[in-house]
C-alpha cells in the first residue's frame, strides 16, 4: 500500500499551481503549473515552506546577519516528521533515484524578479540521505550574501521571504541549456533564444561556456541566426551522485535545426500558457525526448502599452523619456497628462471619446508617458517636424525614431501637408499666432509685457474659493487640466518661436559664412530666461547665507533633511530662513521630476534646494560663481553676434545682427510653456491635496499622500465612500519596482523591439573593438576593474567589472558595477540575466577579456552592438 504524504510538509507537482506561491515558493509554483499543463517536466515533488518554518523556529528564529542565519540553519537537527516526509517523497520517485535538488524562495520566478541562480541547486543527488543534506543545505542558501544583497536591491523584506525545496528526476541530457520565449536583448516577442550546450544545463546557466546561439522565429519556425560557440567544458552527472566538469572538443552545432526549431515550439506553449513571455531551462535526454526542468517570467523585458500586438504594426515613441525623466509618474501624475492630452486632441480637432482616458495617440506604460507615433512616422509632416522637435528634447529619440523610415512597416502614406495645414492654421487664426509672432519681432518688450499678462490670466484662472467643496475642488482641477492650461499654452509658444525664426533666418542670411556651431554661443547668456533667474535668484540667497556666519554654519554642518525640518519650524538662522522663504515664494511650486504633479514641490520639501545652497558654499573660486559665469556668457554672446554680422558685410549685417538680437531678447522664453505648466501642475497638486486630507479623516485612505495615487475618476468614487486602501498599497509596491528599473526604452514596437538595440546590433564596431555577445543593452565608459575572484574584490560605483566568468556568487558586485565583460558565458547566463535585471550594459563571451583589458583603462561597453572599446579608439 502506498505511503500517504504530508501535503503540509510535501506535495507532487501535480497537487501544486501558480496560487501556492506562499506554500511552495515560485520554482515549485511554476513546475506545478507546467506538470497540470500537460508540459513535459520530470516527476518530483516540493518540500513546502512550512518545513522551513518548522526548522527556522527550531533554532529561535533566522534573520539579520546572513553568516550566522546560515550556521543556525546547517547545524538545526530536523524534525522528525519532516524527514520521514521527505524521505517519503524521495523513495516514491525510487529508492537510489538521481535527483536535483533545487531550492524554491517565495521571493522567486516573479514577475519582476527572477532570482535567478541566487539560492543554491544540487545536481545528481543519489540516497535519501544525500538529499536530506541536500534539502537542508538549500535551506541555508536562503542566507547567502548574494541572496540577501539579491533582496534588498529589490526592496523585498527578508523577514517575510520563506524557502521551499523541490526534489526532482534528474535528467542525464545529452544536451541541455536555456530558452527565452522572447528576446532578452532587442525585446522582441515571438521571437525565441536558445543557448545550448552538451551535457548538463549547469554549464550554460552559470556562464562556464560558450554555448550555441540560436535565434528562431516563433511564427515561421526560420532560424535567424546562428552561432556556434567553443563549448570547451562539459558538466556530466557521475555515477553514485554528484558531478564532474571536463574539458570537451567541440564539432558543429550540438543541436539539429528540427531540434531548435521543436524548443521554440515547446516555448511557445509554455508562453500560451502563461500569457507572457517566459524563460525556460530544458534538457534533452539521450533517447531525444525534450524534458522542461524550470519556467520563469522574462523580468526585463519594457512592458507593452495597452493593446499593443505584433499583428499590428506601431512605434511608440516615450514621452517620459523624450522629457528626460526616467522615474515612472505616479497615478495622479499620469491621469493629470491624460486630461491635458485630451485638451491638446480638443484644439486639434480630434476630440478624445473620454477625456478622463486620453485620446488614441496617448499610451502609458512601465508608469511612463508614451505616445503612438505611428501615424506621424508614415506621414510626410511628422518625419519633418517630429524628429526636428526632438533634436532639441532628446537627440537619440530623433536618431532612433529617423532609423525607422526605411522600414517597410512604416513606409510613407500620408504624403501631403495640406490635412496637417489645415489643423493648423485653424490653431493659428483661433490664437492669433502670425500676428502675435510678427508683434514680437517688431517689439520684444511688447513680448515681455504680454507674457506678464498671460502670467496674471493663469493666476484668475487658477482661482478657486476657500470654501469650496472637496467635489468643486476636484471638478476644477479636471478643468484646469483639460481645458484652462490647454488655452494658456499656445498664447505662450509663439513668443518663443519668434526668437527661433530669427535665429534661423540669420542662418539664413549668413548662408556659407558660418559653420555648425557658431550660432550656438548666441544663445549663451540669454535674458528673460526663467530658469537662469530662478538659479541666479538661488545663487543670490547661498551669497547672503555665506556672508552670515549663523546662517552658513548651520548649513555646513548640519544635513539637508534636519535643516528642511528646521525652516519648516520657522527655526533657521534669520538670513538663511528669509533667503530660502523669498526663494520659495516665486519658485516653490518647483521640483525635481516636475512634471508628475503628484511628487512633492520645494516648498513641500525644500531639502534638495537646501543641498544645493550648502554646495554653493563650497564654491571658493570666484570665476565660477554662476552670476560670474553668466555675465560672461552673455559678453561672449554680444561678441559673437557682432563677429558674425561683419562676415557678410554692411547690408547683411545690419540684419544680422538685428535678427540675432531679437533672438537674444525672445529665445529666453522657450522655459515659459514648461512654467506655468508646472505651476498649474503645482495648484492642481495643492487641491488634491486637501481633497486627500479630508479621505484621510474618514479612513478611507492611510495617509493623505495616498490620493495622489489614485486618478481623478477614482477620487471621485472615493469622494462617494469607496475604499481605496487595498488598491493605494497595491500601486505603492508596482511604483517602487518601477523606480528600480534602471533602463527605458526610447522607442518601443508594438512586437516589443526596441529599435535601438537593433540598430547598434548591427552596426560598425570600430578599430580595437573586442567583440563579444549582446547580453544587456546599453551604452557605458568607465574605468574597467579586472577581478578574477570576487572574494574581497572591491568595486568603485560606476567601474565595468572585467570577469573571467560569473556565477551567482559575484553578482552583489553588479550593485556597484557602471557595466559588465566576461570571457564565458551567452546571453542568457547568470551574469546577463542580473546585469539585465541591473539594467547595467553587459557583453559576455569576449575572447580573453582579462588579459587584453586592464583594470584601470577607460573603456566604452556597448551591450546591444556587442562592443568593448577601449575609449580612445571609440
């Protein structure tokens, strides 16, 4: 008869789903999932989280300092029930059985983490007691310093994380390596990478070889590319348990093309079944039969806007980006852009079928703003004016998105002007925009009192009653959004574009007698900039701090948070609290990240200007203080402006230097539009504000700053007696992952490649360049640091860390590492899979890396061509 198992201390896979996290950890969920799934994954079963509780509070508990947690966990003798259950377990799948042993965290195969590698496996573990060993060995791992460094850098609470074990078959493969259902480089879905390598799939996963590379078509089956690596060592299972590494002879691929096509067809339906993109351990045994041994979800990979299929052709271009903010945007933020966004679409004609959503071109994802280019791309217009506006915003979104117009999905369609002229100059006869452009130039100062007014207009329209009611507030920050600010913008943009047109028409006039980059020094200096004034107005208040010894004591020696605390208690030295109060009066609505109105302003938190006063301080050389430095901008400008004008002699002159005088006078307001957005952004933050404060009181959310994490449609709801608590803490855990990721995209197609790793992968690579496989995308030059052991190895921020190969072990130094070289190892290795997760630029597979590279050389890793150049060759 046989042995009925504990199902609170083990399970088989097939009494476990992806629901069981918390009791099986996410390899085991995973495997569960698979086996139910009718997928080919070897028999085994888990060892549950509830037996590592049950040995963690033997020994009074684990936590805190990671060595001691694992010596607590080694020497704990186990419970008797959990030993004869695992024994159970074990003697169900054959009494001298080889099995792998795997560790399961419940901080693992997440959707946004892998954890990939970081707790520990053992591989062909023969006899009960070898795996009870094995079990309490995983347990300990748990606690290693690369898993606890792993968490934290995740923002994952380590008293919360339990361990679960899965035992399982052991498949003695004949081949054996990894495979992406998407491509973990270029973010392409549909698009699968298998690394494959004889022997056991150890010797792929922990970078100890080069494998075969191949890229495969999901769709058509076609293999794209094909690499065949040196595969100089094979990790093999020994007989009696264990294994060995030995050095091996490579000859041809070690997979048939049917082979690598039936793996990406095995992907394809774990990918179905999941609904995502996964990655995927696989072995095949020596019979042919194709065996899945892990699944997890691909964490790097940008996430797509809403709706978007590679059916269905479309380039997004990043807004957030383009803005040159790579935080994500909180709710209210996002739903403030949605409201502005459907304005916008109103003063064009193309009115938005719900306001509170956005019109169609507006897209959001990975909590950033997007924008649906693809319309813009096929038509003549757009390709004309879109990349031109960016040149100026962010000049590699322009390179990127011109990349795209000798792509046949998006080949020209729309090839007249005359729709776009029409939309237009409706625009323009509604504001006036030819006339007030043609006043400007005429008048700069008219310009300057015109703006005064437009200033004093946003104030009448921001006005709201003292006394009105949390529904009234919300009902006119919804109209400030999406009607008011929209109105105020276009009187604001022609002032500033006048300056630009008489930039561009001296350009004109001086025809061959100029060169790139002459006119630049014109702009230095530039009055009526509010921006330059806002600094010099801060630079003015650092001078009276320093001349007053309370006032610059207290900021040298005290931090920016305790004096923030200080002046908000009204308790700075007198100097310091009237300078930073003026300051705040015209610029608190001012922050870092500006544009999410719902971030904190510096009258909220004045600890970053505080900083920036207290390094003013140390500025001793009078040559370099910014009102220094400005005067001098501004005489080298006059002085440009003159030198140029006598290249093109008296008549042309005359209007050069008259065209590139206006331009001095108007090109200062291009900040404007951006200001007084903000300081809409910054009364609309103060309403909801209080709205939130009023929520607060009825319990309805924790703090008052959880409203900013909800949208207007939900406020209202929440103002009606709903309770958003469960949804604020939800969106609070996805903002911090969000702001931990380091790397996003400029341009995304809705198959989810991103053009710019594309482009580099098939670009030059240069004199001197040593050339190894893509791993993470990415550009970065710093000083290499060679390190053969990673045991005491020091690693300064920012240096490339140079490494023979990587196992889990080294990856606590990716925390500190500007990017990443290895000798060994593909694309999808421990090293890659975490440099990706870090977001840092990583290139593995760089023939002897260590030798050719020294610590201390500058160098350029480009991780999407596949490039490590030393910086003066690059």
């Amino acid at each position: 008869m046989e042995t009925r198992l504990d199902d609170r201390l083990i399970r088989d896979f097939t009494a476990i789903d992806a629901r069981m996290l918390a009791e099986v950890g996410g390899k085991a969920a995973n495997l569960g999932e698979l086996t139910r799934a009718g997928l080919p994954v070897p028999l085994g079963f888990c060892v549950m989280t509830e037996a590592y509780r049950r040995v963690a509070e033997s020994v009074g508990g684990v936590s805190g300092e990671p060595a001691k947690a694992r010596e607590l966990l080694l020497a704990a003798e186990m419970p008797g029930d959990v030993r004869d259950a695992v024994v159970a377990g074990y003697e169900r799948l054959g009494v001298a059985t080889p099995v792998a042993v795997r560790s399961s965290a419940t901080a693992e195969d997440l959707p946004f983490a892998s954890f990939a590698g970081q707790q520990d496996t053992f591989l062909n573990v023969v006899g009960a007691e070898a795996v009870l060993d094995a079990v309490r060995r995983c347990w300990a791992s748990l606690w290693t310093d690369r898993a606890v460094a792993y968490r934290e850098s995740n923002g994952i609470d380590h008293d919360v994380v339990r361990l679960a074990v899965v035992v399982q078959e052991m498949v003695q493969s004949a081949v054996a390596g990894v495979l992406f259902t998407a491509n973990p480089v270029t973010g392409r879905r549909r698009e699968a990478v298998v690394d494959a390598s004889p022997g056991l799939g150890e010797a792929v996963v922990s970078g100890a070889v080069n494998p075969d590379h191949f890229v495969v078509d999901t769709e058509s089956g076609e293999i794209r590319e094909r690499g065949l690596g040196d595969k100089r060592v094979l990790i093999r299972s020994l007989p009696g348990g264990g294994t060995e590494q030995v050095e091996h002879t490579a000859d041809g691929a070690c997979l048939t093309d049917e082979q690598v096509r039936d793996l990406a067809a095995l992907g394809a339906r774990v990918e179905a079944h999941y609904g995502a993109p996964q990655d995927t351990e696989w072995a095949l045994d020596a019979d042919g039969t194709l065996w899945l041994t892990q699944a997890r979800p691909i964490t790097t990979l940008f996430p797509l806007p809403d709706g978007a299929t590679a059916e269905d052709p479309r380039v997004f271009l990043c807004f957030s980006v383009a803005q040159g903010l790579q935080r994500p945007i909180t709710p209210i933020g996002l739903a403030g852009f949605r409201l502005m966004a459907s304005g916008l679409a109103d003063l064009f004609g193309r009115p938005a079928r719900d306001r509170l959503a956005g019109p169609a071109p507006y897209r959001e994802a990975g909590q950033r703003l997007w924008v649906d280019a693809t319309t813009l791309v096929r038509s003549k217009p757009g390709r004309a004016i879109v990349p031109r506006a960016l040149d100026v915003m962010e000049t590699r979104s322009s390179v990127v998105l011109r990349g795209l117009f000798d792509d046949p999905r998006f080949s020209l369609v729309h090839t007249s002007w005359r729709p776009f002229l029409r939309r237009f100059a409706r625009v323009a006869a509604r504001y006036r925009l030819p006339v007030h452009i043609v006043r400007a130039v005429a008048d700069p100062a008219s310009a300057h009192r015109r703006m005064a007014q437009i200033a004093a207009t946003q104030r009448e329209l921001l006005a709201v009653s003292d006394t009105a009611t949390a529904v009234q507030r919300l009902d006119h920050c919804e109209d400030v959004l999406g009607e008011r600010t929209v109105r105020v913008l276009p009187m604001i943009f022609p002032l500033a574009a006048a300056g630009f047109a008489m930039l561009g028409l001296a350009g004109k006039v001086l025809g061959k007698q100029w060169r790139p980059g002459d006119l630049q020094p014109v702009l230095r200096g530039l009055p009526h900039n509010v921006t330059t004034e806002m600094d010099l107005e801060l630079w003015h208040v650092a001078v009276a701090i320093r001349a007053d010894a309370e006032s610059g004591a207290a900021l040298r020696d005290r931090s920016a948070r305790e004096l923030a605390a200080l002046f908000h208690e009204g308790a700075l030295p007198e100097v310091a609290q009237r300078g930073l109060a003026g300051f705040l009066r015209d610029y608190g609505h001012r922050a870092v990240a500006e544009i999410d109105l719902g971030l904190p302003r510096w009258s909220d938190d004045p600890a970053h200007i505080l900083g920036v006063l207290a390094n003013y301080l140390r500025l001793d050389d009078p040559a370099l203080a910014p009102d220094v430095q400005f005067a001098r901008g501004a005489a080298e400008a006059e002085e440009t402006v003159r030198r140029l004008a006598r290249r093109v002699g008296r008549v042309r002159g005359r209007f050069v230097r008259f065209a590139l005088g206006r331009a001095r006078l108007l090109v200062g307001l291009r900040e404007m539009p951006k200001y007084h957005l903000v300081v809409a952004f910054a009364h609309v933050r103060e309403q909801v504000g209080l709205i939130g404060a009023e929520l607060a009181a009825e319990g309805l959310l924790e703090t008052v700053d959880d409203v900013y994490f909800l949208d207007f449609k939900e406020i209202r709801e929440a103002l009606g007696g709903k309770d958003f608590r469960a949804e604020v803490a939800a969106r609070h855990e996805v903002y911090d992952r969000e702001m931990r990721r380091r790397r996003v995209p400029r341009v995304l197609l809705s198959d989810g490649t991103e053009p710019e790793a594309v482009a580099s992968q098939g670009g030059p690579t240069g004199p001197g360049a040593l050339v190894g496989t893509p791993a993470s995308a990415g550009t970065v030059t710093g000083r290499a640091r060679v390190v053969l052991d990673p045991v005491g190895a020091h690693l300064e921020p920012g240096e490339i860390l140079v490494a023979p190969s990587t196992d889990p072990g080294w990856t606590p130094l990716f925390l500190t590492a500007g990017g990443l070289v290895m000798e060994m190892g593909g694309a999808n290795s421990h090293g890659a899979v975490v440099a990706r997760e870090y977001g840092i630029p990583a290139v593995v597979g760089v023939a002897e890396a260590v030798d050719r590279i020294t610590t201390g050389q500058l160098i350029t890793v480009d991780g999407a061509l596949g490039t490590v150049v030393p910086a003066d060759q690059d």
